[in-house]
C-alpha cells in the first residue's frame, strides 16, 4: 500500500519539522498563530497578518454557556464525566451554517459579489445591492449578517478598524459593509456578526473560504474547553435537566 503522503510535518527519532521549519525554533520565535498561519497557508503571517487573526481568535472564543457549541458540550459534560474530548467534540459537533461556520459561505459570497463588480464594471456597493436584490427575490437569507443577541456586535468595529489601522482593509471590508447596508435600508436592521467579519478579513488576506469555518473551530474550542473545565468543577453529574412537553397522542388512546 502506498504511504500517506502529507506536506505538513515530518518527524525523526530526534526532530521535528512544520513545513520544513524546525519546531524548536518555532517555539521560541514565533506564536501559535504564526504556527497556524504556517500550518494552513505554508507562510509565518506578517505581524500585521498575525495582529488581526489574533483578534479574530479572541472573537469567536466563547460567547457564553448558551451558544450550541458551549451549551452542547456542557451537556454532554454533565452526562459524560469521564471524557473531556467527548465533551469538547460534541461542542464543534454544533458547528455549522446556523453557528460560527457561516464564515466559509460568506467568504464564497464576498468573491462572487467582487467577481459579479469585476465582470460589469461596478463599485462593490452596487454590487452588494444586486446580491440583496437576488436574496429577496429568492427569499434567501444571506451568510455574515444578523445575530440573535447583537443589534451591534461590538467586535465588528474592533476588526475592522483594525484591519484599517494595519493597512489590511480590502474590497472584502467594503463589500460586506455595502452588504449591509443595503440589508438594514431594504429590509431590515442587521449587524455584520462575527462571521462576516471574519470572513471579509480572510478574504482580504487572501485565504481560501474553507479557512472562514476552520478558524472559528480553532479559537472556540478555547472557550469550549473552558466551558467544560467550569462544568466539571462547579457542577453536579447530571445537573442539566431540559424541560420537555409532550404534544404527541395521549398514552393510552390507542
């Protein structure tokens, strides 16, 4: 059988190596977001790069118990105490279009939305608003935008200041900024959520959208082991009770 063939790490009785870069020089000059850049992209991010991602890291770490992934695995952390992974990986189970994954879906409309402005000549506002033409023609709601706590998400601003502050800001900004715009004229105020900024800052860093999902699961499952961690320590076994109402056919009917 043919080996595995990876160009990510390679190891010997003494060594390790990430993308050709020996881990021990690594640990010593570089950060864990130098190493996930490294990792994913096969470059060390400049510190403006790494500035950004960080923050975006510090976004989507936790936004308390009751997020699916954090209240998933306390759940499951109540159930289960012996597996600490058990509980982690039923929180990223949670992950997906409907919470923290909706990054990579809006990476892929940020660059249809640039290439449509490409194509016909237009600003990346009039662009913006044929996307949100489409959607309310399609009654389809659009990846980045809404939040069911925020009517301002407060990290919005940070991220993308920063990103301007860093010289970063690209026609991804603009476009998703445009996006809502024209969302909150036409049908009804929205605030860009993490994902969208998210999602507009990778873009402009040049990342590929599957990156948009993959690092809103690297920095939350910081704040899912926390959760965890705080479930173990401060609660009972079995603590979590979910109230249930019955609504099917009445026992003992048929």
């Amino acid at each position: 059988m043919d080996p595995w063939r990876t160009a990510l790490v390679s190891a010997d009785a003494t060594s390790i190596w990430i993308r050709g870069r020996d881990i021990t020089s690594l640990m010593r000059e570089s950060t864990f977001t130098d190493v996930i850049v490294l990792l994913h992209a096969g470059r060390l991010p400049s510190p403006a790069e790494r500035r950004l991602l960080d923050a975006i890291l510090i976004g989507v770490s936790d936004h308390g118990a009751g997020s699916p992934s954090c209240a998933a695995a306390r759940l499951a952390a109540s159930g289960n105490r012996q597996s600490l992974s058990a509980a982690i990986a039923a929180g990223v189970l949670t992950i997906g279009d409907e919470h923290g994954g909706a990054g990579s879906n809006c990476m892929e409309l940020i660059a249809s939305g640039l290439a449509l402005a490409k194509r016909d000549g237009l600003s990346p506002a009039a662009a913006a608003a044929r996307v949100v033409d489409a959607a309310v023609r399609e009654q389809r709601r659009l990846p980045g935008i809404g939040h069911r706590v925020h009517t301002d998400d407060p990290r919005i601003p940070a991220l993308f200041g920063m990103a301007r502050e860093e010289g970063l800001a690209g026609d991804g900004i603009a476009f998703m900024e445009a996006l809502a715009a024209e969302v909150c004229a036409r049908i009804t105020p929205l605030t860009i959520n993490i994902d969208g900024a998210l999602a507009a800052i990778l873009h402009d860093l040049g990342f590929p959208p599957a990156f948009g999902r993959l690092l809103f699961i690297i920095g939350r499952v910081a704040g899912i082991s926390a959760e965890v961690a705080e479930e173990h320590e401060r609660e009972k076994p079995m603590r979590i009770r979910i109230d249930v109402a019955y609504d099917g056919v009445a026992p003992g009917s048929e």
